[in-house]
C-alpha cells in the first residue's frame, strides 16, 4: 500500500464483520471499527493498533448524525467502506410488528445509505474508493417467514446497482456481496429477537410453522456451514483486486437456490422453492 489508507467496517464486533476488521488491518489499513458492544470492539482493538473502536448504534438517528458529520469533516477520508452490520428476525408476515421492521430497516438498509454518503465525497475528492455492501442469498429472493430481512437486502442490492453506475465515473467501486448461510451470533441473534413464535400464533400458522420446521431441517441436513473467514477473505481479495466485480455470492445454497433464481422463471422457482422448505403439498 503506496499511503496508509483508511477502512471502516461496520458490524465489527461479532462475524463476518470482525474477521474482515481483523484481515484489513493486518494488511496495514487504519480501521475504525464500529459496533454497539463497546467491550468487544476494544477486545478486537488490542490485537491489533490499526484498529480503532468507534461504539455506536447505528439505529439511533442522533448518534449515526454525529458520526456521520465527524467522517464528513475528517480529514483524512476513508478510502475502504464495509457496510457490514446487519440481523434478522423472523416470523410470518403477519406475525412480525411493523415496529420490529422498522428497526430492522434502520440498521440494515437506512444507516448503510447514510453512512455510505458521508464517506462519498471523501472518496469523490480523492477520485478512488472501496464499498463492499453486505446483502446475502436473500438479496435476491426470500426464504418464507423473513420476508422483511430479505426486503432489507433486495433494497440493499438496489441501492449498490444504482450508487455503482453514479460514482463509476469518479474511480469509485461498490461491490455487493451475497454470503449464504454462514456460522455467526446472526442465528442466535435472529432466535433471541424473534421470540418463541410458535406459542403466539395464530392456531391457523402452527401446522405451516411445523411443515417450514421440518422443511428447513431437512434441507440443511447435509450442509457444511463455513465460518465467517470465507466472506472476509473474499472481502478481503475484493478490496485489494484492481478490478473487482460487481457481486460475489458465496457459501450454502449459492448454487442450490442462488443459481437457480437467477435462471428459471418466476413460477418456476415459487415452486422450487416450495418442495424445497417442505410447504408443496400443503393446504389448510
Ligand atoms: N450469517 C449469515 O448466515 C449471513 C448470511 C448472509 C448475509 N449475512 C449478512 O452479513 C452481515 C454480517 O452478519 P454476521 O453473520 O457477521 O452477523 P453477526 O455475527 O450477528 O454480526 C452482526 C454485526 O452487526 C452489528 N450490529 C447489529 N445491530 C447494530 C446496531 N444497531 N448498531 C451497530 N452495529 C450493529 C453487531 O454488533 P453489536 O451487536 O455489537 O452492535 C455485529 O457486529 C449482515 O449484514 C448479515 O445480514 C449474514
């Protein structure tokens, strides 16, 4: 690296988001690594002085503002984004509070846009540039019962379509990444805000809860889930490459499903879809 050049991994904390802090500042870049968990985030800062533990909630407008204005006025601008940080919660549509998808939405969706424009006209001055948004599998059809993380994610893939072709022009890159399933705190996470479903729905749910259940076991029967060092490394080649592609995907399901949306039809993956999370055959 010709300069010292400076990366912000948001998510750092926990994951996919903490192994790519970790690879990036081995390789010598400055890292401000953001998060809620403060302790983590300073656990991480002490294997390596490269990075930097900047704690805050991405969800609360006033704190994202003045993180956001203190980046608009650094003066050394980041050079490498990593909108990172995101999670799930899961639920029939008509189980999920709209409040709970509010929130997922703030994390997920609205402070990777605002973060990514307080780091654009840094990157616009310099005339180079590295975003690498975290959307997933999911970024391009749904699982049933996380419809709103998936809609999360299509958008994420919309906003980093459109950004690509607008900055192009001023040697900036956006990179969109689709991890499968990978072995993080996500699950875990998704389980603890989601809460025990089951025993609050609607009696008219519980046989299809039990159909997906069953569905979901069986097609993960004979998967190997890979660690987060497979997305990091990947972040990792894409922000070192001279000339990365526009999306990656990797890990489970890429090839079973990923693939297979992008290539049959509509009707034909709804259908695909459904032998495959066990609800084919089912009527209520
Ligand atoms: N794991 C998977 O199977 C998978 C698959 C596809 C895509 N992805 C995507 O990959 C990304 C990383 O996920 P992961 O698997 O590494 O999950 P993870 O281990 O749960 O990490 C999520 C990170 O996001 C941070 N975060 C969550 N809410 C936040 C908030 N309000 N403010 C600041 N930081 C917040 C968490 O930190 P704190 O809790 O400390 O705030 C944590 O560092 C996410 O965008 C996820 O959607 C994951």
């Amino acid at each position: 690296m010709e300069q010292r050049e400076k990366a912000l991994v948001t998510g750092a904390s926990s994951g996919i988001g903490k192994e790519t802090a970790r690879l990036l500042a081995e390789k010598g870049f400055k890292v401000i690594a953001v998060a809620r968990r403060k302790e983590r985030l300073e656990e991480l800062a002490r294997e390596n002085p490269n990075i930097e533990p900047k704690p805050l909630d991405l969800s609360n407008s006033e704190t994202l503002e003045e993180f956001c204005q203190e980046l608009l006025h650094a003066p050394e601008p980041v050079n490498v984004l990593i909108n990172n940080a995101g999670f799930s919660i899961r639920g029939v549509l008509e189980d999920v509070p709209l409040a709970s998808i509010r929130a997922l939405f703030e994390v997920n969706l609205f402070a990777l846009i605002r973060v990514t424009q307080a780091c654009l006209p840094g990157m616009r001055r310099q005339r180079k540039g590295t975003i690498v948004n975290l959307s997933s599998i999911v970024g391009k059809f749904p699982f049933p019962t996380s419809g709103p993380y998936a809609a999360t994610k299509h958008a994420v893939e919309a906003i980093s379509d459109a950004l690509r072709h607008e900055v192009r022009p001023f040697g900036i890159r956006v990179v969109t990444i689709r991890p499968g399933v990978i072995a993080t705190e996500f699950n875990e996470k998704a389980n603890q805000l989601t809460g025990d479903l089951f025993s609050r729905t609607d009696p008219d749910y519980k046989p299809f809860y039990q159909a997906y259940g069953a569905g979901m076991a069986k097609l993960f029967s004979n998967v190997t889930i890979p660690g987060p060092e497979l997305i990091a490394n990947l972040i990792l080649k894409v922000v070192l490459s001279d000339s990365p592609r526009a999306v990656y995907a990797a890990g489970p399901f890429v090839d079973e499903l990923l693939e297979q949306r992008l290539h049959l039809t509509d009707d034909e993956f709804f259908e695909l879809m459904a032998e495959k999370t066990g609800l084919k055959g089912l009527r209520l």
